[in-house]
C-alpha cells in the first residue's frame, strides 16, 4: 500500500480510502466485515462514512451503527483504522425540532458528533467533515465550535466535502485568523467523466494545503465497463447515472477500447489514473462486493505513461487545466 500525508497536516493515510456508504444498504454485514478486514489487511488505513448513510431516510445512521460493531469485534480494528465521517443532514433520531434541516449550526455539530460516536462505539473522531456547505452560519460559529471539539479531544482534525474553491480560501483564511490549522481535506467529485475540478478546486486545494479525497471514481459505475448493463449500476443516482451513460456512449466505447490495448480493466484505469495526479490524496471507492474491492486494488499494479495519460485526455478532455489559463491568455 502507498501512503501519503493528508495536506498540511502530519498524518499519513493510504492512497486508497475506503468508502462505506454501501454497507448496510447494498452490501449485508457479513460482506461489510469482509470487506473492512480485507481492506485492514491490504494496508488501508483511511475509512470514511457519514451520519447519513444506511438508505433509506428511516436507516440512516445504519451505516455507522455497522461500523461499530465491526470495531466492537477487537483485535485493535479501531486502533488501526483513521475514522472519518461527516456532518449536515438531517437525522431522524436528533430530535433536534426547528434545528433538524440540514445544516452546520454549533448546535446540530455538537449534537450530531455525540449520535455519531454513540454509533460508531468511540470516542473520538479522527477526521470530522462538513458534508456540504452551509452559506448561513459564520466561520466565526463553525471554528469556534470545532475548535472545541478538538481541545476536548473529539475529533482530530477538519475537513469538508463539496466545497467550491473559494469556499476553501475563505474557511482556510478564517482559520488562520484563529491561529488554526484549518481544513486538511476536502472530498469532491472528480473522475474520468467530472474534471471540472481542474479549474478551480485541484489547484486552491493544493495552494492552501488541503489534502483531495475524490469520491465517485468510477462515476458510479459508468467507468467499471459494465455501463450497458443497468444492473451494474445500483446506487441512488442510478437513473442519472444511466443517463450519463447514455450521453457519454461514444467515449466510453473508446475507452472501453483503449483499456483492452492496455490489457486493463476500465475501474482500474479509472482508479489509476486518479493516484497517477499529484492533487489528489487518495479516491474513495465504495465497494459494493467484496470482489469489487478486491478489483480496486489492481490500480497501484496499472502504470499509465505519458502517452496513455494523452489517450486518456484525448477520450475525456478535461476543462485544459487551471483557470484562468484554461480560458483565457
């Protein structure tokens, strides 16, 4: 296993991360276990989850309550795992009143982290992320509220999830005002079929010192070369998925076609080409199955050479790097 430093901060995490999100949901317990120690055992340190996962609006929090009880086995499952999982959504279980919509009020954080470490059968968190923005609460509120957090030893370090560029400049900027270190991740859609991200987030990301977590490698699924097959594609964007399935047919065929000349399958190309950029601190794939996980690993046995990384932009440009160069002289 490969292992790099999350950003700016001192901890080291392995260069894949282990999505959660199916388990409990898609994938039963027993293959979850599997899985999770599977995942131990190739040297992935870095699991990530959130209060909201498990399905259903009725099942959520069920993805950590899993994980629990998969640490509640010992033989040191928590001490060798770095936890991260987030927070904005509404729980059903909060009983928070006016306060459950979703966001990141002080209150829903403090709240929301004790529902998480009750699950989750800790009581600490090493990674605690925002899970989207929340544009009506202040930094003022939200590092003060963390900042807490850490002193009490709660959680270990900040980081956030789709956050625009200038999002991350203004809570790294707010932080240092507090003499904070700030966010040190942030997890955002980036793959082969989304590389918006070039423009903006990749660079700001790299420039402030915050390490990329890219969920959705494989596009849901449309990048694993199973995309005329809808059954291949379960998740709960699945329709979307599909239909970018449908829009993209012509490139994916090309690419369907190149990974066999390299004697590759398309996930790992995929994956591959995610650990082969340098912004990039580790994707987070999300197994299904415990085959599915096995096949990610493959990634760090595929070398994509200069040529194969023209191929792979000539097939799926991208926006033609950091803005503003991309667009203008």
């Amino acid at each position: 296993m490969q292992y790099a430093f999350l950003g700016r901060s001192g901890l080291k995490v392995s260069r894949l991360c282990l999505g959660t999100m199916n388990f409990g949901w898609f994938t039963p317990e027993k293959e979850a276990f599997r899985i999770m120690d599977a995942a131990l055992e190739a040297g992935i340190n870095l699991f990530d989850t959130a209060n909201s996962y498990g399905g259903t609006k009725e099942k959520r929090g069920s993805t950590e309550e899993l994980i629990g009880r998969w640490f509640a086995q010992g033989e040191a499952r928590r001490e060798r795992v770095v936890l991260a999982t987030k927070v904005y959504g509404s729980m059903l279980d909060s009983h928070d009143g006016p306060n459950a919509p979703a966001g990141l009020s002080a209150f829903k954080i403090r709240r929301h982290l004790e529902a998480s470490l009750r699950r989750l059968r800790t009581d600490h968190i090493e990674l605690y992320q925002m899970h989207h923005i929340d544009k009506r609460v202040t930094w003022d509120e939200l590092w003060e509220a963390f900042a807490g957090l850490i002193n009490q030893g709660r959680i270990v370090y900040v980081g956030s999830s789709n956050f625009a560029a200038w999002q991350l400049a203004q809570a790294q900027a707010a932080a240092n005002s507090r003499h904070l270190l700030g966010l040190v991740s942030e997890q955002h859609m980036f793959n082969l079929l989304c590389r918006l991200p070039e423009l903006e987030v990749l660079p700001a990301a790299s420039a402030l010192g915050v390490g990329l977590l890219t969920y959705s490698p494989l596009g849901g699924g449309v990048l694993a070369g199973k995309a005329a097959d809808p059954s291949a594609v379960i998740r709960r964007t699945s329709g979307l998925n599909m239909q970018q399935a449908a829009r993209h047919g012509d490139q994916l065929a090309s690419y369907s076609r190149f990974c066999k000349e390299l004697g590759e399958e398309e996930s790992s190309v995929a994956l591959a080409w995610l650990l082969a950029n340098t912004s990039v601190t580790a994707p987070i794939v999300g197994p299904r199955t415990f085959d599915q996980f096995e096949r990610s690993l493959r990634a760090f046995d595929v070398k994509l050479d200069e040529s194969a990384m023209k191929r792979l932009d000539e097939i799926f440009p991208g926006p033609g790097g950091a803005a503003p160069e991309a667009y203008a002289w």
